[in-house]
C-alpha cells in the first residue's frame, strides 16, 4: 500500500513539473479538453508468464477505450494529461479447465505533442509516461477471487491527426501503452524458477482512439 502511494506522489510530482516547465505560454496558447472512444487491443503475456509442461494461452482481449483528456497548446508544442481505460478481460486458455479472468485496465498519463504542421489539418506525434493499473479478478468455474491489482509506471507513444474546425477539435490517433511486467507483480516470484517463468518484459497495449474536442 505505501509503494502504491508513493508511486502516486512520485507521478503526480513529476506531473506537475513537467506541465510548469513544458506548458505553452502566451496570447497563442489554448486549453484543449476532448472526449475518446475507441478500442485497446490487447497485448501478449504469454512472454511474460511460460509453464513448461503445460499448454497455456494467455493475452489481453480487445476491448472498448473511453476517457479524456486536458491540455494547454501553442503552435508546434502542446501539453496534456489523460485518462482512459477499458473493460477489455484477459484470455486465459487451460486445457480441460474453465478459467476466466476479468481484467480491467487504466492508464493515467502525461504527454507531450509535437504539431507537425500546424493548421486546421494537424498531423502530430506524442510521447509520455504515467500511472498503469490492470484489476484482475479470477473465476475458476462458480468460484471468483479476490480482486488482484498491478500498478506501475509506463510509457506511452504514437501519432495521429487533428482537424480544428474554430474551437473544434476532432482528433484521432494510435498509442502504443507500454508496461514493464514480471512474475513479482503477481506475487509469484518465490516459484517462477519452478514454473519456468521469464524474466521482466515489456507489456504492449495498443489504443486506436477517435476524439471530439473543444478550445477555450
């Protein structure tokens, strides 16, 4: 729990610092608000967690995106934080066993964009990085457990398009959200010798996102 808290603080530190230092200044700079929808395709653990003896599937399912999103720009620069999430569930293929997982993800991110040619057809790129969490809840036949929730720290990056309408934005895009995991954020590091589990790996969720926004 205290982990959990300090990795809160230690973002929204780094938050912070990075809007004052990054935010867009003068008569120029605009606040941008937008609403997403879209869809997260899910990313592969089967790197991640590997049994040797046994033939398990396991990935992320796709799954529906929504969120929003807050940022100030200014010409070719513009800052912004998000919040998106999606209900996408976890496929976890047993053989002769039926086992579900219910997962849910959240990504709680800062980005920087760089405009590439501003104007009312604005092509940009983005980076940033930010609060992940993924709830699992696991239901083996009639019996689900207890929640289970990963918190890390991850990056995220991609590119897309904007059409700016007067103080209308329409906006699409495509993020890659990157999450280190391992066999400790399950609790299971003390027996991923035995299970044959690898060591940490990068997590890919992919976002394919549609937004409508408005500047002030």
């Amino acid at each position: 729990m205290r982990g959990i808290m300090k990795t809160r603080k230690a973002f929204a530190i780094m938050a912070v610092v990075a809007l004052s230092l990054l935010a867009p200044t003068g008569a120029f700079a605009t606040t941008e608000v937008t609403g997403v929808v879209g869809a997260l395709l899910g990313g592969d653990l089967n790197d991640i967690i590997r049994f040797e003896n046994i033939s398990i599937q396991r990935s992320f399912d796709n799954g529906p995106l929504y969120g929003a999103r807050v940022g100030w720009v200014g010409g070719f620069l513009g800052v912004e934080g998000s919040f998106v999430g999606s209900p996408n569930g976890l496929t976890l293929t047993v053989p002769g066993q039926p086992i579900g997982i219910n997962a849910k993800v959240y990504y709680l991110e800062g980005n920087v964009l760089l405009n590439v040619i501003p104007g009312p057809f604005g092509p940009f790129v983005t980076a940033g990085a930010g609060l992940h969490s993924y709830n699992f809840d696991l239901q083996l036949g009639n019996v689900t457990s207890a929640d289970t929730k990963v918190q890390k720290l991850g990056f995220n990056f991609g590119g897309g398009l904007k059409i700016n309408i007067s103080r209308i934005v329409l906006r699409g895009e495509v993020r890659d959200h990157v999450t280190e995991l391992g066999p400790e954020d399950f609790d299971l590091q003390e027996i991923a010798d035995d299970l044959g589990f690898d060591v940490n790996q990068r997590f890919h969720n992919v976002e394919i996102s549609l937004g409508i926004g408005f500047r002030f």
